[in-house]
C-alpha cells in the first residue's frame, strides 16, 4: 500500500508540473468542546451503517471530543501521515482549533433544525485530514474529514441513536485558485466549516445520513 501512495503522488507531482438569507438560532443549544487523552474506539453501538433515524429534531446541545490520541502533523510532505493535518489556522493547538471549527458547523446546522423533538448530538473526531501547504500550492488535495455522531436525549443522556461514522472529502483548493480564495475571504477554514454544516444537516435530516460522493483520485489515495 505505501509503494502505491507513493506511486500515485508521484504520478500526481509530474501531472500538476506539466501544466501549469439570516437563519434562526438554535433554541436552546449549549455546547461543550472536550479534547479527551483517550484512545480513539468505537463506543457501543457504534454502526457505519444507517443507524436509527431521528426526525423534526432540535438540538438542545452540542459536544466535540477530539481524543489526544490523534496524532498531530505538521510535516510539510505532500501527504503528511497524521490523523490530524490542519493549516486553516495559525500554528496551535490542531486539536482544540478541530474542535472549534466542528463546533462552529454543528451550530450553523442546528440554526436550520428547528423541530419539536429536542436532541443532545454528540460528535467523536477521528480523522480530520487537510492539505500541506506543499500540496496545496502544487497538487492540491482533499480535506478528508470523518467524525462519528451520536443522538441523545438531553435530560436523560439515553440514546437516541447509536454512534455512526459519518465520512467526508472536500476538494481542496491548490496553486492561484487557493490564492485568490484567499484574497477574497473564502479561506481553508471557511470552506471546511461551511462544507461541515452541510455535512451535519444532510447527516441529522435525512433517512439515509450523509453519503459521501467524492469519487476523485486523492479520495482513492487517501483509502489506500
């Protein structure tokens, strides 16, 4: 498998180098960003399949943990091996500026779920994958990033749906594109964020979830 990454990043250098409305507030959504040193597990329950559906919700709260455990890089590679690689903001701490951006997306999303049935969403990071800058002013890339959501009640904490791993891949920006991006304000960490709510509102309002459907080579890179 690393002979065929690294194969396929090669292939990827020398085919870049060839050319050249106001929405509604949460009623009483509370958070709560946790970056636990814990092992990343697949708690009980836990399906990457459907799961439950839980319709007309309302989220009441939010919580992120992003584990210690993931391991941070900041190596400037074309393909840093990391669970975490993260550019969007200043150098930090990656795991507490995860969990803001997912926090920050989770409460665009609930502004849009104004249901009867009050909800506690509660999001496990275990993947949040972005580009170098390596790659994102030669090859570009993905933001692969993949969480797992679980539904409860908010007074009890029973669940309301088992946790569910929920993937996504958003096509990075590279080269003059990502500069101008830049420019106008449509930066790394406001495309991700938009992108997420996206993801989290299509994941808690539809039967069948959040259906990732980026089929492009660095999706396939990255699964390798």
């Amino acid at each position: 498998m690393k002979r065929i990454r690294i194969a396929m990043m090669a292939l990827a250098a020398v085919a870049v180098s060839a050319c050249s409305g106001p929405q509604t507030a949460s009623r009483n959504a509370t958070n709560d960003v946790t970056i636990k040193a814990t092992q990343v597990s697949q708690p009980e329950g836990y399906t990457a399949q459907h799961g439950v559906f839980v319709p007309d919700i309302n989220i009441a709260r939010i919580t992120v943990d992003v584990p210690r455990s993931l391991q941070v890089s900041e190596k400037n590679s074309y393909y840093p091996k990391g669970d975490i690689v993260w550019r969007g903001d200043l150098f930090g701490d990656r795991h507490e500026q995860v969990a803001a951006i997912l926090d920050q997306s989770a409460r665009n999303a609930a502004a849009k779920l104004q249901g009867s049935r009050t909800v506690h969403v509660h999001f496990q990071v275990t993947r949040f994958h972005g580009v170098s800058e390596k790659a994102r002013y030669n090859t570009g890339g993905v933001h692969n990033i993949n969480f797992l959501v679980t539904l409860l009640d908010p007074e009890t904490g029973a669940t309301l749906r088992p946790a569910r791993l929920v993937v996504s891949n958003l096509d990075a920006l590279r080269g003059n594109e990502a500069i101008q991006a830049d420019g106008r304000g449509d930066t790394q960490k406001h495309r991700v964020t938009n992108f997420l709510s996206q993801v989290i509102q299509t994941e808690l309002t539809q039967p069948h979830g959040y259906v990732d459907g980026n089929s492009g080579f660095f999706v396939a890179l990255n699964r390798n």
